[in-house]
C-alpha cells in the first residue's frame, strides 16, 4: 500500500507539472489549438515519462519539463534547438562547476523574475467575468508560488472547479473525466491523513 501512494503521488506531480509546463511554454510559443491545447501531447508526454524513468534509473533529479524554458521560448526558441544547445552549454558547465559554485544563487533571481512575467501574460487570455472560471484560475495561479508546486496549483483549479458546478447545480456539464481528475486529487491532497488511517510511512 505505501509503493502504491507512493507511486500514484509521484504520478500525479510529474503528469500534472508536465502539463502545466506544456502548456504555459506552447501559450507564449503561440502553439496551442483553438481549444488552448498543445499539439502532440501525447508525444511529449511520453518523452517526458521515458526521461522521468531514465533520470529515476540513474539516481539523478527528475528530468522533466522545466517552466524556465518559457524564457527561451520568449526569445523566439520554437524548434527545441535552444533545448539542445542549452543541454551542451550545461554538459560544458560540468568542467566549470568549481568556477560555477562562485556565483551566487541570487545571480538566478532576474531570470525567475522574467520567467514569472511571461507566464503571467497569458492570464489576459482568461474570462474574469465568469466566476466558475475566474476563481479555480486565481487558485491556481495564486497557490503555485505559494506552494512552491505546479501540482498543487493545478489540483486546486481542478477540485474548486468541480465543486463550484455541483453548488451551483451544473452537474451535467462536468465530464466524467474531471469527476475522477478531482477525486484524484483530494486523495492528493488527503495523502498523509489516508497514510496514517492505513498505518503506512
């Protein structure tokens, strides 16, 4: 029981990480659908899963999809060439990690703070007029900095979107795949309660 919380926790941080990563970086690419859906998503989150899985083989950090890409793509980064070079420059940088450790981690901060502009520009695109969407983004938005998790973020959006529809009695408009989405995530959120109600670590 513990392997499988463990896992289902892993699964959701890096699916739903991925997927606001996707796309927040394919808005400021200008590559999402008429739906605001990036294209070949299914591609990229199978490379991403087989990355995830080979970082975890290799005892290294996750290697995943990183929000910080959108301040290439800001640049006019489209084809995934910048990716590639940005990989080399930082395979070059691992001779100079002794030099590297000189610069402090304040040195970072101007790159956040460009990074957060344009992930920012795209919640003009949002309809604030409409509570019962206005209110799960703000959440959204508002709990990524504040939790320091992209998932958290998104499960948030999720659950409160559900739960306003079955307030306000819209219960047909819900698709069944956000019923299981949400529930998903109040077991998320739930975790430690259900750990310690199971007598797992």
């Amino acid at each position: 029981m513990s392997a499988i919380l463990l896992v289902f926790t892993l699964l959701l941080a890096d699916f739903f990480d991925t997927m606001g990563t996707m796309v927040a970086i394919g808005a400021e690419a200008g590559l999402l659908d008429k739906e605001g859906n990036p294209p070949n998503s299914q591609k990229i989150l199978i490379v991403d899963s087989l990355a995830a899985v080979a970082g975890g083989a290799s005892g290294v950090s996750s290697n995943t999809a990183y929000i910080e890409s959108a301040a290439g793509v800001g640049e006019g980064a489209r084809t995934g060439l910048a990716s590639v070079v940005t990989g080399l420059l930082f395979l070059v940088a691992t001779f100079l990690a002794p030099l590297v450790a000189v610069v402090p981690y304040e040195a970072a901060t101007p790159a956040l703070v460009v990074v957060g502009f344009l992930m920012m520009q795209q919640v003009k695109n949002i309809d604030w007029d409409d509570l019962e969407i206005a209110i799960p983004a703000f959440l959204t938005i508002v709990l990524m900095p504040f939790t320091y998790s992209i998932t958290a973020g998104i499960g948030a959006g999720f659950v409160v979107y559900v739960l306003i529809k079955v307030v306000r009695g819209k219960f047909s408009v819900i698709h069944p795949l956000m019923w299981g989405i949400a529930s998903l995530f109040v077991v998320y959120f739930a975790i430690d309660p259900i750990k310690n109600v199971l007598g797992v670590g």
